[in-house]
C-alpha cells in the first residue's frame, strides 16, 4: 500500500489538482469535506469529478476541534496538506471573525491533533502572498517581514507562526508553502482573473453586456494552479522541513489581465469594463512579486506556465462553457 495522504480543501481548485497529483503518485487519497458536499455533490464536488471514485471522503468540520480530532484518528495520515481556508480576501473584510475562527482555529485544531495522534506525518499549511501585504521589499522572499493587509493575511500569519512553532517546540515536519496567486479554470468565479475570463465568455455568448470591476492597477504574480500543487507536495519530499516561496518572479497588473483577456476575444475592453467603487478594497495589497530562488533551488521547482499561456487557457475554458467556439488570438464565434 502506498502513502496516505489527509487534504483538508480538496473540493477547491488546489485540492483537486493536488488530488489528482497523489493518485497520480499512488497516494491512498482522503479528504475533508462540509457534510453539506456530501449531500450535493453534482455541485460541491464538481471539481472532483475526474476523481471522486478514487479519493475517500469525510465530513469534518473545521471549526470542531472533536471532530478535526476524530478524522485525524480515522486517517492517520503519512502526509497532511491543509488547504481548508476561508480564501477570498475582500469577503474577509465583511466577515473577520468568521475568517480568523476557520482560518486559525482550524489549522491550531489539525496541527494538535495531528501531533498527538500521528506525529510522523508530515504537515504542509498554504500560506499566502497575502501576508506580505503592504510589502517592505520587491521581490518577496522567505526573509521579506510580513505586513498583512486584511483579517485573512492576518490569520495566514498566525497559521504560518502555528506551523513553524509545531515544527520547532515538537519537531514535526511541518512546512509553510507561501504561495503566490495561482490560477486555472477551477478557480473559484469570485477571484479577479476568473471573473475577468468568465465574464469575457458571457459577453461573447450574449448573457452580459458589462463587466464590473475594482481596482486595475493591482499587481500580482500569477501562475497556474497544476504546478503550484507540485510545488506543495516537493517540500514534504524534503528530509527536513522548511518554508518556500513559490512564485513566477513575473508581475503584472489587473489591468493588463483584462486586456489580455478581452483581446483573446477580438475585443477591447475599454468598450465592456466599468469600475465600481465598492469592489475596492478598504486596504488594497498594491504589489506582489515572488522570488523563488529557494525553492527552485532546493525543490528543483519552477514555474512552466506564462502569463499569456494562463490568460488564454482560462479564456479559452469559460468560453467553451458557454458554447462560443473559435480559437484564442481569432474571433469567437457566438452561440
Ligand atoms: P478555494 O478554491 O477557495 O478552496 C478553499 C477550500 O477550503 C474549499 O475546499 C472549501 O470548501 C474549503 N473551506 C472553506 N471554508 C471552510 C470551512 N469553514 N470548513 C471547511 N472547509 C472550508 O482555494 P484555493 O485557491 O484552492 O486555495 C487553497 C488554499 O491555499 C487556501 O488555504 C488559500 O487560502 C491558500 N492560497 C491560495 C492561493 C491562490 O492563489 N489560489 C495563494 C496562496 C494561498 P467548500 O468547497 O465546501 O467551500
Ligand atoms: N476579486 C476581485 N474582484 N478582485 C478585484 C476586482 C474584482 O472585481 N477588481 C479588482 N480586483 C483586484 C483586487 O483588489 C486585488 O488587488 C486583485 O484584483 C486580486 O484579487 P483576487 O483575485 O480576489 O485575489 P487576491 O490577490 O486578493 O487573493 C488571492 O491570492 C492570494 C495570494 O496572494 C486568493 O487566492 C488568496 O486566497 C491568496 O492567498
């Protein structure tokens, strides 16, 4: 029998490759999921489809300490990659508390239980870019000081602290990924680039005539979510653990983003795009750049997917969703 492996968040985008991935390896794949995805699942495990006879199902909840306790106990897992999170920056602005309680108690939950009852297992925790924040140096490295704008860059510090704290105080192999925006066409509609690209499709197929935005001048490091899984799974390869930047060392705005993405339609986005006022953020992360000079060179890991590449592939996909055909860089025919 192979390794086995616990993914908390296996129903969102990083949670379905990395599922994917493990099989892949011949990982006995478990996962946590809301009792509500089991009763759902045409919809909540969507992601999962490829997989879902393959992988082994529990409900959990993340915000039950018993309950993170009782699925440990079941797993006893070799490998343990906490994605649950309450993910979305701008909702964490009008829900704190519920932010910091999924994002911080659930992983204070799953490191004590995983300590106590599989202290072998090796532990990874998806840290963000985010806790960089108001960034005090370009590019951002594992040395760069955090300075978290919002309550989720907050608790992903305190999830990050957690992490390192269990690897120092009761030597665990607990390893911090702290991951740059990363991209597919899984990722969740309320991110901007997938808003950018599904709404692109909407426009093409008649179903919208406007796409409403916030803040263009943002600049993020994007990269495609199939390779930052990988990355996940290397540094828990590691004979010691560590923490990593994983990043493309390239930074581009929002803006361009939408204009990339517009022209892969044979459109100009000037004539679609309206900004809206109340899509900005009360504190905005301005600026993320990674450099993964560490990772590369003790994980052997590098980003494969360019920024255009990526644009065109989400387009691409939300397109064909809809049912307008027709090839990037052309025009699209209409449903
Ligand atoms: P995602 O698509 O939003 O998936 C989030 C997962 O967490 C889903 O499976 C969701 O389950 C689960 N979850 C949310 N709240 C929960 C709760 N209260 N109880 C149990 N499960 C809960 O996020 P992602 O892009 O795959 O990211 C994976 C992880 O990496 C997250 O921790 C995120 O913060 C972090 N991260 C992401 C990026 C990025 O650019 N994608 C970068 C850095 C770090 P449901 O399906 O039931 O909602
Ligand atoms: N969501 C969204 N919607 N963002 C917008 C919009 C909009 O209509 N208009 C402009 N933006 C800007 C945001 O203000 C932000 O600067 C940027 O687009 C990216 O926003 P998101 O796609 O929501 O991602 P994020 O960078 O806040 O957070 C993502 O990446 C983090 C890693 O840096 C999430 O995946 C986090 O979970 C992850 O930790």
């Amino acid at each position: 029998m192979g390794q086995r492996a616990l993914i908390t968040g296996i129903t969102g985008q990083d949670g379905s490759y990395l599922a994917e991935l493990l099989l892949a390896k011949g990982y006995e794949v478990h996962g946590a999921v809301r009792r509500v995805a089991l009763e759902d699942p045409e919809h909540r495990l969507l992601r999962l489809s490829a997989v879902r006879d393959r992988v082994v199902l529990h409900a959990a909840s993340l915000e039950s300490f018993a309950s993170v306790y009782q699925l440990v106990a079941k797993v006893l897992p070799d490998e343990c990659y906490h994605l649950a999170a309450q993910s979305f920056v701008s909702y964490s602005f009008d829900d704190e508390f519920s932010t910091l309680n999924t994002n911080i108690n659930g992983t204070h939950f799953l490191l004590s239980a995983v300590k106590d009852l599989a202290p072998k297992c090796r532990f990874y925790f998806a840290g963000s870019s985010e806790m960089f924040g108001k960034a005090e140096q370009i590019p951002q490295t594992e040395k760069t000081p955090f300075h978290p704008r919002s309550s989720y860059g907050i608790s992903k510090v305190c999830g990050f602290e957690l992490t390192r704290n269990y690897r120092e105080a009761y030597g665990m192999h607990a390893s911090n990924g702290i991951l740059f925006n990363h991209e597919s066409p899984r990722r969740g509609f309320e991110f901007v680039t997938r808003k950018i690209t599904s709404g692109v499709a909407r426009i093409l197929a008649g179903k919208s005539k406007e796409l409403s935005l916030g803040n263009l001048d943002a600049q993020r490091d994007w990269g495609h979510a199939r390779e930052y899984v990988q990355a996940m799974w290397l540094m828990l390869q590691q004979p010691q653990p560590d923490d990593y930047v994983v990043a493309t060392g390239e930074t581009h705005s929002v803006r361009e983003f939408v204009d990339l993405a517009f022209s892969c339609a044979g459109l100009d986005y000037r004539d679609y795009v309206v900004t809206d006022p109340n899509l900005f953020r009360p504190a905005e992360v301005n600026l993320l750049l990674g450099d993964c000079t560490k990772a590369q060179t003790q994980l052997g890991w590098t980003a494969g997917t360019g920024f255009d590449a990526l644009v065109r592939e989400m387009v691409e996909a939300d397109c064909r969703t809809l049912g307008v055909t027709g090839q990037v860089g052309a025009s699209f025919a209409r449903p």
